[in-house]
C-alpha cells in the first residue's frame, strides 16, 4: 500500500453511508455466511451488491468478513459464495479458519484474503505460512506489542500488508476466541452469538454457603470484574505507522450510524494532521467503557479495574435529511427541546453549535419539545449543516 488506510465497520447500509461520508478509506461489513456477528448485522446479497456499488462509486474499497470458525457442514457452500463475492466486486474476504482459506482460495483464486485477528497471529513464522498459503493482509492479534509487529514486519514480505485494531471494544479471552457464553448460555462467540457474560454484573459465591451471593463492589454498587476497557489509539497512529501497520482499523459492527461516523471522522482529522486534542475530545463524547491503549505498549505492570460502566459525553439527538433557508429537515432520534443548545457533527471539521428556538413538526405545528423517536421536525438554523449531518445535545454535570 503506499498510503494508510483507516479502515470503518459498518453493520446496516446507515453505518456504510456514514463511514464513506465521514473518511473511511475502506469499510468491512458482514454477508450471509460466518461473518461473526448477530445476524442484524449481516447484509443480504443484493444490500451486498449495492454497498460495493455505493463504495466504489466513492472510490473507497469494501471487504465482507468470513470470519468465524467453520463447521463441517458449513465447507460445500463456501466455494459458491466465493464465487460470488469475487463476481459482486468484494475488494477482500476477511478469513480465520485454514479450511475456509483452501476453499476460498481453490474457488476464487482472484479474490484478495485478508487473515482475522481471529486467527490469532502474533509471529512472523505463522505469517509467512498464512502468505503462502495465499492471504495478502494481516490483522494483526491484539495482544501483540509493538516491538512484536515491528519484528513480524522486518521478517515477512513488504507485500504482505499489516492491520491492526485502533479503537473500540476489547474482548477479554485470547484474540477473542472465549467460551464463557457457549458455557453459560450456549451461544458462541466464535460464531457471532455472544451474550457478553464478561459485562454481567457478578458476585462472590462460598463452597460452603449456597445460595448466598457476596457482592465485590467496584464503583457506585457495579461490579464488572470481567468486563475489558475500550480500546483507543487517536495519540498513537504514528507509532503503529512506524512499527509497520498501513491499515487502522475501528471495531463497531453493531454499532449506530453516529457511532460509526463520530470515531470515523475523529481518526480521519487526526490522520489528514487536524487538533489531536479535539479529535480525542470527539471520542469522549460518544459511549465507550474507559479508555485504554491495549497491548501496543506492553503488558500493564498494574491492574486498573474499570467500572465497566459507559460513559458518555453528548446525546445523539437526531439526523439532517434536509438544509436550506435557514432551517433544518432531522429525523428526530432522541429527546430535544426548545432551549437546548445542539452541536452539528460534519465531516472533516470541528463541530458547530446552534440553539434551538423554535421547533415546528411536519405539518408545521409548533412544539416545545420533540419526544418521539423518528418524527420528522424542522428547526431554524443558520450554521453550515448538510443533509448526512448528526446532532447531538452535551451532557453536563
């Protein structure tokens, strides 16, 4: 690659229109096959077809994760669907599983395979197997520091790209391959179910005295012993550029629309050179857990528990359908009223702030507030907003 790529998911055809708007070089979504994910998540062939149109008709690429483990019975439709994502325009295959990587390979040889931080690589030797069993890309584990991918990328070809994981949720098992939910639950997080027990509010319990639940208090009577901090790396790209990673991306399938595009257009300023210190004030906005760099600079010499609570610093308030004449079309997504001051999210630019003084509904009756999801409503406006554009309200105190 001769240039890094910020790489954005997208779970529904909003979040892909958002990624593209707001910077994404590339977006990875999933189909109809292993894509990991709950199946809300995944896109229809022709919702498909038309998100490689919509991505490459914005010069950007779109890769489809195939990515969970495989069963046996799952192997004789994966050569069609090869096929089929190699005819529809896919850029890539994400893949983890070695018999998916033969079949796709044996039946779509022209179709790009990038290897999932599933697969759990983390060495050099294990990366030049998986290059020359044909995979192009990396994603690198995420337990690897970064003198580890620095020693991967001087013993593995320059051809083979490197990717690694910048921001968004963390799982606690090894490269998140966990069986807490198929024990506790029988949903399996190595094929897109999990029930995230690591987030389960837990007790303490005594061999000896069953029934009784001992509560192990963190903050504010929570306790969340299992659950990860979130991962986040806007103060350190250029270190991961330097360890030899070209692809940064966001984790966040199931993620909003506004999620996608507020940690996309903070990382696409803090690339293109903009205010590190607004683009990682942008990420305390949105609902995250508390913060972490991961692995990339060792493992902790200290614990530092974590609420395992989210925080926020905005609400996201509504979408811009329409501009012009001083007034704003939105879609309403949550409570507002006359009186709040609003930011407008836009692409590529610090947010811009406006008060709400009057609030007319569709058939132009005026209200006070608008406390119904998805109503469509007009506002007065005179600042820069554009139809894609989101609003959001901060929370104070």
């Amino acid at each position: 690659m001769t240039k890094l790529e910020l790489l954005a998911p997208a779970g529904d055809g909003e979040s892909l229109a958002a990624a593209l708007r707001y910077g994404a070089d590339a977006v990875y979504l999933g189909g109809e096959l292993l894509q990991l994910r709950a199946k809300s998540a995944g896109f229809t062939r022709e919702d498909l077809s038309r998100a490689v149109e919509l991505a490459h008709g914005a010069g950007r690429r779109l890769y489809v994760a195939v990515n969970a483990l495989a069963r046996s019975q799952e192997i004789p439709l994966l050569s069609e669907y090869a096929r089929f994502l190699r005819d529809t325009g896919v850029d890539a295959a994400i893949v983890s599983d070695v018999g998916v990587i033969d079949t796709f390979k044996k039946a779509a040889p022209e179709l790009e395979l990038h290897l999932s931080t599933q697969a759990g690589c983390m060495n050099y030797a294990a990366a030049r197997v998986y290059w020359d069993m044909g995979v192009r890309r990396i994603v690198l584990a995420r337990e690897m520091d970064l003198e580890d991918i620095a020693l991967l990328r001087a013993k593995t070809p320059p051809e083979l790209e490197l990717e690694a994981f910048v921001h968004g949720a963390m799982c606690m098992a090894v490269s998140g391959r966990c069986i807490l939910s198929s024990y506790l639950t029988g949903r399996s997080g190595n094929r897109g179910e999990c029930a995230q027990p690591c987030r389960w509010n837990w007790a303490l319990t005594e061999e000896k005295r069953p029934g009784e639940y001992f509560p192990v208090v963190e903050e504010d009577g929570y306790t969340a012993l299992l659950s990860s901090h979130d991962l986040c790396c806007i103060d350190m790209l250029d270190e991961l550029q330097r360890a030899g990673v070209t692809s940064f991306k966001i984790e966040g399938r199931m993620k909003t629309a506004y999620y996608v595009a507020t940690v996309v257009n903070a990382y696409r300023m803090a690339l293109d050179g903009g205010d590190t210190a607004l683009c990682r004030e942008e990420l305390e906005l949105i609902k995250h857990r508390p913060y972490s760099d991961g692995f990339y600079h060792g493992y902790l010499k200290e614990h530092h528990i974590n609420s395992g609570r989210y925080e926020h610093g905005a609400v996201f308030v509504g979408s811009v359908l329409e501009a012009g004449d001083g007034f704003l079309t939105v879609r309403q997504r949550n409570h507002f009223r006359v009186g709040d001051t609003l930011e407008i999210l836009s692409p590529g630019r610090p947010p811009e702030s406006f008060s709400v003084t009057e609030l007319f509904t569709a058939d132009g009756e005026r209200r006070d507030a608008a406390p119904h999801p998805n109503e469509i409503l007009t506002v007065p406006c005179r600042t820069g907003a554009r139809p894609g554009d989101f609003l959001r309200r901060r929370e104070h105190g």
